[in-house]
C-alpha cells in the first residue's frame, strides 16, 4: 500500500477523490461504500459523515 504516483502515496489521492466525490452531494444523502468484506455489516447506507 506504499505505491506513489506523481501525485503523492495513491492511497492518500484515492481518500482525497473519495471526500470531493462525498462533498459533490448534499449533506442528506447516504452512501454505501463497496469492499472486498462481503460481511452484512458492511452492506449498509451511511451519512456523509460516517462515509468521510
């Protein structure tokens, strides 16, 4: 996970996409973040904020 690219470490960029992606909605919207885990708990809607 210490792959860099120009544009610093990509875990960092791939986070700093996922806030302005988030911010781009209003504030009442829910998201459901995809993994790998397949666990029920994961297959939720969160808030904004659980989501940043």
């Amino acid at each position: 996970m210490d792959a860099i690219s120009s544009q610093g470490a990509l875990l960092e960029v791939a986070n700093k996409k996922a806030t302005e992606i988030a911010n781009s909605y209003p504030a009442t919207t829910r998201f459901q973040l995809l993994t790998n885990d397949f666990d029920a708990y994961r297959q939720r809607l969160i808030s904004k904020e659980d989501f940043r």
